[in-house]
C-alpha cells in the first residue's frame, strides 16, 4: 500500500489503525536490515517520517517531526527499531517463549561443549 493512498483512507481510520499498517509493513523482515548501509535505512526513515506526517496531520515543511515521532507516537529510529526486535526474539528464544525451530538455533554460549 503506497502512502499516497493511505493518505486518502486515512480519514475512515484511527490514528492507532494507521500507525499498526505503517510499522507492520516496516517491521517486516526487519531483522535482515542488521548491519544494512545508512543508504538502505535512510530509505525506511523516510517512510517512516511520511507516515508520521500523515498520523499527525503535519505538513511536509513543519517542524519537529522526529520529536513528535518519538514523543507522541513512541516510535523509534529504524535501526534501534532493528535491534531491539532482534533482542526481543534472541530473548524469547533463550526462554522457550518462540517458536521451537528458534530455539533450538539459539543456546547461550555458555552452553555450547568446548567454551
């Protein structure tokens, strides 16, 4: 979905619905942009900020988009946005909470024989 039209739909929906369309569709495969170039991720930054202008009704010329981004929505940069759902999946598989395929991939290193 391209944030053109999302911007003429964005009238029949909630902020809250927009702003889980927007990070689902960034969020996805996320964990492949580790170690990306700034290239790569300053092109979801851009995505990301349109799509803030359009949750917060701001023009494409306002001030202080990353501010309201970050206070207002509580979303985070691209790549903390990366590392942080790394941790969380590197978390949930060192405490069985994923799926057991992940687990059984990810052990402590303390575990391993020969450490």
């Amino acid at each position: 979905m391209s944030f053109f039209k999302l911007s003429r739909i964005q009238r029949s929906l909630d902020n809250d619905c927009v702003a889980t369309l927007v990070t689902s569709r960034v969020d996805y495969c996320g964990s492949l942009l580790i170690g990306a170039l700034n290239k790569t991720t300053d092109k979801l930054k851009c995505v990301l900020n349109s799509a803030a202008r359009i949750v917060l009704n701001m023009h494409i010329f306002d001030r202080g988009l990353t501010r309201f981004r970050k206070s207002e929505l509580h979303w985070q940069d691209v790549v903390d946005r990366v590392r942080f759902r790394v941790c969380v999946q590197v978390f949930r598989c060192l405490h069985s909470m994923a799926a057991g395929y992940l687990s059984t991939l990810c052990q402590p290193i303390s575990g391993v024989p020969g450490r």
